[in-house]
C-alpha cells in the first residue's frame, strides 16, 4: 500500500447538537392554582371570623305612662335605662316639650336612643296630668254659701230639686269636655270655672246633694247605646221606709228635643227615647222604679 492510498467508507461524524436548555415556567398550572386556592381558602376563614354587622336597635327598660296632678314635676328618667346588644348601656334623650304639666289633660313623651352603628329606636309613652284632689271641705266652701243665699237648708225636697236644677243651667256652660276620673275635681272646676259637659253638671249637683244630705243613685247611659257616654241621677224625694224615685238632668237638651227633666218618671224617660234614641237607655231592672 503506497503512501497515497485512502481510506473509503470512513468518514468522521457530524457533531450532535447541544440540548436545548429546558426552562421551569415562572408560574404554571402545577405551581399556581394550589397557592390560589390556599390564598382564597384563607380570605374565607378569615371572611367568616369578621362580626357581623349590627343591626339591632337598643332597648328602653322601666317604660311605663306616667300620671301626675297638675303643677307636679316628671322625673322621666327615673328607673329607665336604655340597653344595646353591642354597646351595652347607652344615654338616651326624652322629648316631653309637648307635655303641659300645669294643664290637665293627656299627652306624650317620646325616649329616643341610637348606638354606635347608627340604629335608632324611638317609644312613647303616655303623660296624665290630672287635676289635683278636691276635698269634701273645699266643694262645702263652695256650696254652702249658694244653700244658705238660696234658703235651701230645710226647704221642700222638691222645691229644692227644682230651685238647683235651673241654678245650675243658668250658672253654667256647656263645652263638651270633662275629666270623667274624679267627680269632686270635676265639681270644683264647674264651680269655679262654671262650664264642662254632662258629668260637670252631675258633679256639680251631686256636691249640692251631698251636702244637703239627700238620698240619689247615679245612673249612667249603657255602653254602646250612643258614642258618648251621659250622667243624671235617681233622686229619692219620699224616705227610707216609703220612698219616691225620680229622674233629675240638669245637663242641657238639644234645642230641637227640649225635656224638662226635674223629677220625671220613667215613662217621661222613655217618651224623650222615642224621640231620641238612646240617649237614656240604662238598665231599668237594676234601679227602683218611679211612680207611674
């Protein structure tokens, strides 16, 4: 084989080319959507361990209406307290600035209260003012100078009934407004004031008759017979062992259904309900009956 000779079939290989490098994704479905899901998973937990909103108004304790006699003070904040579920005791404010403590009649005051989360609660409660008592010794100051003036003292029983039924009219005005609670304050204020409605006029005279010592019964229009209520009385003008009852109102008639109604009967009675009905309706059975 000489020097020139040459190899056939023998030819060097082609070098292999390098790997690629192969990456990690930075974020990826493998890696991120656990982290999510820890992440949201713990926004939850920690979303269901915040406390719920307040919604819950603050309660008033100890409320109750409150009757005083006119000129009196209120202590309205006495024994109330004001209680929230969150704040615990809370202040509260009183708006009595409708309340007319030197006029009797009825009226409201209203307790507010509001907490920390801005609910508000509001409950009102009723103010009596009432007209402060009268006594026995204060309505005989008033009447006995009309008896002694009158020469009532002794006097005939229906002479008397008939002299106080048109006194009474005549000093008196009806306004349709009465306090029905207490029949001495009533006949205070009819005999100072002079007006009121029907009880006025019953309170009034029953003074008289108290203190003339005369025997009555107070008879009162059934409830529901009519929307308003009515007073007159049952005078006995005969004695205990022999008596005489009569009806006796001197409370203004309708001018279109004018009564006489000093000493009447029973048939008188119901004659004037034909004409009115209802405004004497009572219960006849529970009452001595008049002479026909």
């Amino acid at each position: 084989m000489n020097a020139k000779q040459t190899t056939t079939g023998s030819r060097a290989p082609a070098p292999r080319p390098a790997p690629a490098l192969r990456r990690a994704p930075a974020f990826g479905p493998v890696f991120v959507r656990p982290a999510l899901l820890l992440l949201q998973a713990a926004a939850l937990l920690l979303g269901s361990c915040a406390a719920p909103a307040d919604t819950t108004a603050p309660v008033f304790e100890g409320l109750r209406d409150i009757t005083v006699y006119a000129g009196e003070g209120v202590a309205y904040r006495q024994g109330v307290t004001c209680r929230d579920n969150v704040d615990g005791e809370i202040d509260y404010t009183v708006d009595a600035g409708r309340v007319d403590l030197s006029t009797p009649g009825t009226y409201t005051a209203v307790y507010m209260a509001e907490d920390a989360a801005g609910n508000r609660t509001e409950q009102a409660v009723r103010v009596t003012v009432r007209r402060r008592p009268v006594s026995q010794e204060v309505l005989h100051s008033l009447v006995d100078p009309v008896i002694r003036e009158r020469g009532l003292r002794g006097a005939d029983m229906s002479a008397v009934c008939e002299d106080l039924y048109f006194y009474i009219k005549a000093v008196m005005t009806y306004s349709g407004d009465s306090d029905k609670s207490d029949w001495t304050a009533e006949a205070y204020r009819g005999l100072t004031a002079g007006q009121g409605d029907c009880f006025t006029y019953y309170a009034v005279a029953r003074a008289f008759f108290d203190r003339l010592g005369y025997e009555y019964l107070t008879v009162q229009r059934s409830p529901g017979a009519l929307p308003s209520t009515h007073y007159w009385f049952l005078i006995n003008t005969g004695t205990a062992e022999s008596p005489a009852w009569y009806h006796w109102d001197c409370c203004p008639h309708d001018t279109e259904y004018p009564l006489n109604a000093c000493l009447i009967t029973d048939a008188q009675l119901l004659d004037y309900n034909s004409r009115v009905p209802g405004y004497y309706a009572f219960d006849m059975d529970s009452y001595p009956r008049t002479p026909d």
